[in-house]
C-alpha cells in the first residue's frame, strides 16, 4: 500500500509539473505570438508606405500620356526606389527572423579580423559606388590574434555598420575602423564616423527594429530600420556585444562590438562558453 501510494504521490507530482511547465509554455507561446502580430502589423505598415509610392506613380504614368519625359523619369526613379525599398526591407526582415528564430547554422572559423574589415570596406565601396564616400580608414594592427565566428556574419556587421557610418556621414567626413585586443578574450572593434551622431537618449533605441530617426517617411538616408537589430541578433550569438556611444547631435557616432580570440585548444562550443 505504501508503495502504491508513494507511485501515485509521484505520479500527482510529475502532472502538477508537467502542469507548471504547461503554464510556462502558454505564457511563451502568448508573448511569442504578440511579438509575431507586432511584427506583422509594423511590417505590414512598412511595406504599405513605398507600395502606396509605386501605385500612384504608375497611375499618373498610366492616366497621364502627355506627361513630360522629365517628370515620366521622375515617376520611374521614385517607383524603381521604392521597389528596391520594399526588396530590402523584405530581405532584411527574413533574415531577422532566420536569426531570431534559430534556424541558422554557424559555422566557427578561426578569421584573421583585419581580411574581414578589408573585405566589408570593398563590399561597401562597390555597393555604394555611385556616391562620394567619406575617408574610410583602416588603423586595425597587423598582429592581432585571430578570432572565432562565421566569416560571412562577421562580414556583415562589419559591412552594416560602415554602410551607416557612409549613410550618415557627409562625404567630407571620415570613418575610422579599428580592432584591439580585451581583457577575457576577445577582440573589441570600434567604427568611429565623424557625422550626425546620436541623441545620448537614443543610444539603445537605434538597435531596435524599425528604429530610424528620421520616422518612417522621410526616410532620406534610405536604409530598412533593421541593420542594427540584425546585426545585434549576429553579435549575441558568438557570444559578443555590441553598443554605441556618441556625444549627441553632429558629434559624430561609435559603434563597438566584442568577438572572441580563436582559442586552438578549445572545441566550437568550449570556446564560445569560455567567452560569455
Ligand atoms: P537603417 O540604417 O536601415 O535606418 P539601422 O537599424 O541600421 O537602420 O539604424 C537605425 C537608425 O540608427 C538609423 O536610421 C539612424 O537613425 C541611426 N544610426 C545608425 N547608425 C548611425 C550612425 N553611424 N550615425 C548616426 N545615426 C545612426
């Protein structure tokens, strides 16, 4: 009899669990699925904005066949814009969602930090060739230790944050790109742009989603509001952080993030766990 009742005591006591954890997992299902509304609701606004553009350019292209060929060019170049808007924002936000959701796979690479600076610098060059770009120079020193991430991540920070350092400097302006080493491992990178700064309160607002100062239509420097999330969402997974200084207005911008030394000794998950 004892027996029997201690099984069923513990068979109460796994169900009341079993119960908990099903409370926990509502509340995480719940809050995941407003964050999913949100998101579809800011999405769908986001998109709706340059859709509305292109609709109306091409109907004063349709309805109007006297129109002059200057103003016909003016209609083009803004409908082509806001479709190159929509591309991106649609890009950006999958990959936001690919990153948040975990269905990435990383691979963990020992990188010289100073090939992937020079690459990012190359990829935003000929991406924005068409515009004169401030000074962008490299003071990284050549002896750095390697360090360990997924190059093409990597890259992409890299190359997210510069693009916003171009987007918001003046092409009389410099951007600096320097890597030095920490103390617990790991490598801190610094962009430093000498333009519109950031509003000191503003300093963590700007890495959330859809964040952009100028509000979503004037958006004159371009750009989707999602690099900096996506870029936080790249720098928490190997463990990393990233953050921005600035002294306010037309004081110019930092930008900052961590990433861990290559450690041979180490496997993957070691060394990621060594650095957090
Ligand atoms: P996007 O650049 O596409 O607008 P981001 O998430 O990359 O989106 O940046 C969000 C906002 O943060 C920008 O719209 C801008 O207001 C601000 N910001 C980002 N980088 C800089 C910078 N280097 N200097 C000044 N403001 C910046």
């Amino acid at each position: 009899l004892v027996d029997a009742i201690a099984t069923q005591v513990g068979v109460a006591l796994i169900q009341a669990e079993s119960y908990a954890n099903l409370e926990d997992l509502n509340e995480q299902l719940e809050a995941l699925d407003r964050t999913r509304s949100n998101l579809v609701a800011i999405t769908g606004h986001e998109l709706r904005t340059p859709l509305s553009t292109i609709q109306v350019c091409l109907e004063s292209l349709a309805s109007e066949p006297d129109m002059s060929p200057e103003l016909r060019q003016v209609m083009l170049n803004t409908a082509l814009a806001d479709a190159e808007r929509m591309r991106n924002l649609i890009q950006d936000f999958l990959t936001l969602s690919r990153l948040e959701s975990g269905r990435v796979e990383w691979n963990s690479e020992a990188l010289s930090i100073n090939e992937c600076i020079e690459l990012a610098i190359s990829n935003v060059r000929s991406r924005l060739s068409q515009k004169k770009l401030p000074q962008i120079v490299n003071l990284t020193p050549a002896e750095l230790p390697l360090v360990q991430a997924d190059g093409e991540w990597l890259v992409e920070v890299l190359a997210k944050l510069l693009d916003n350092a171009c987007k918001f400097t003046n092409s009389e302006g410099q951007i600096t790109i320097a890597a030095k080493p920490k103390v617990g491992n790991k490598l801190e990178v610094t962009i430093t742009d000498t333009g519109r700064g950031i509003e000191p309160n503003r300093l963590e607002t700007v890495f959330e989603r859809f964040y952009q100062e100028e509000g979503a239509l004037r958006r004159s420097a371009g750009g989707t509001g999602l690099g900096l999330a996506i870029c936080r969402q790249i720098v928490k997974n190997w463990g990393g952080k990233i953050w921005a200084e600035s002294e306010g207005r037309d004081q110019g911008s930092q930008f900052h993030f961590t990433i861990p030394v290559f450690n041979e000794g180490l496997g993957d998950n070691q060394a990621t766990a060594e650095f957090n």
